[in-house]
C-alpha cells in the first residue's frame, strides 16, 4: 500500500460509503451498485479485466445513464491513486465498454484523477492539477466544468456528465466533511442522483471520516458491502 497517502483504507472506505450516503439522500438510483462492482472487480483481478466487467453487467449504463458512467469510473482513482496513466487508462475504458462517447469518457477520465488527487490534496490544488492534466485533451467546454460555481449561484443540475462533475464539486467547495457536503449536493436542484454520490465518493477521499458519527455511518445503506470492497481495494493498492 503506498505510504504517501495517510488514512488510505478509511479514504477508499470513505468513498464507497459517500457513494452509498449520496444515492440515498438523492432519494433514486444513481449508479453506486456499479461503482461497488466495478472497485469490486479491479480489486479482484488486480486491474479492469473487460471479460470479467462484462459477466457482471458492466457493458451497459446504469439507470443514470452517461452521469452514472462517470460517477462509476471514480472507482479507477481509488483502485490507483498514484498511478495516473493507469488510472486515466482505466476510466475511459470503463465508459467506453459501456457504450458511452468520448466526451463521457473525458470526464470520467477527470473524476478519476480528481479524486485520486483528492486523497493527497486540498481541492484547490487538485483542480489545478486536473485542469493541467487534461490542458490538451479535453475541450474547453469541460475545462469550464473543472472549478466550482460561483457562491452567489444556486446550482441547478443537467443531469449531463459535465454539469454533475461540476456541481459535485461545487458542494465540496461549499461543505467541509463528507456528512456535510453530501447533505449540500442533495439541496441543489434539477437531476442531481449522481452528482449528488459523486459528491459523496469526492468527498469521502479528501476527508476520509472526519465529521461521520456513528449514527450516520450506520444509516448508510450497503455500508458492509462498501466497507468490504473498500478493504479489498486496499489490500490489491501497491507502490509504484
């Protein structure tokens, strides 16, 4: 496991479990069963093995459609968080099996290194260095999704990929723990289910478990399942 990132099993633990926590303040699927599965199969096969994400359904979307791809895709942040080429690899083929565009893929590629980032730094840097990253490759449409809304705007989600990266890291920049910024996505308006587990997974990385207690950790739903794969993923993480 690699010694530069402190607190890693409760960072990894933490971000499944937001994923959870946020589906279900969204009140509706967002596509947290396919992240779990998707974190679930690399930490098996010790990497994205297409044969075995197709045997668990993972060519097809989840309900949330092109938003749910991207919110899935976290989970090759989490499996590598050090290793960008490989994490950056692995998001864009994950959509890309599931039938979903290039654009889609862009942005998953972005929530991956975002919250791999997250786990080291504050979300200031790792928007700079996400924007530095994909300064060539993504248009400048999505680099204009990679900062927060400003204060005085009341978010109002699409439900498109880039508007969910976008509010999801809205709500970071606006609530400090993971209970707190989960509570603030799932306030803002229009199709917010995966934003809103985004902001769960985003936030779970960058603060692991401060401000969770444990009544709000137990009312956390598919909290074992999470914790388990999250455990998973822990023990398969190595050094560069």
């Amino acid at each position: 496991m690699p010694a530069a990132i402190d607190l890693l099993p409760d960072r990894l633990s933490a971000a499944l479990l937001g994923a959870a926590a946020g589906e279900a303040a969204a009140g509706t699927a967002a596509g947290t069963r396919q992240l779990l599965d998707l974190a679930d199969s690399i930490a098996s096969r010790g990497g994205l093995d297409e044969a075995d994400l197709v045997a668990r359904g993972l060519d097809t979307p989840p309900a949330t459609g092109a938003a749910g791809l991207v919110l899935r895709a976290t989970a090759c942040g989490l499996a590598s968080p050090l290793d960008r080429p490989r994490l950056r690899r692995d998001a864009h083929r994950s959509v890309r099996l599931a039938g979903g565009d290039e654009g889609t893929a862009i942005t998953a590629v972005a929530a991956a290194v975002l919250v791999a980032d997250l786990c080291r730094f504050d979300l200031d840097l790792a928007l700079v260095r996400l924007r530095q990253t994909l300064l060539e490759e993504a248009p400048l449409a999505l680099h204009a999704r990679l900062q927060p809304l400003d204060p005085a705007t009341a978010p109002l989600c699409s439900g498109d990929p880039g508007a969910t990266l976008q509010v999801a890291i809205t709500a970071l920049d606006r609530a400090a723990t993971l209970p707190e910024t989960v509570e603030e996505a799932a306030g803002y308006g229009g199709d917010v289910a995966a934003a809103v587990a985004l902001a769960g997974v985003l936030a779970g990385a960058r603060t692991a478990f401060e401000g969770c207690d444990e009544e709000w950790l137990a009312a956390v739903p598919a909290r074992a399942r999470a914790v388990e794969v999250a455990a998973r993923l822990a023990a398969a993480s190595r050094p560069l």
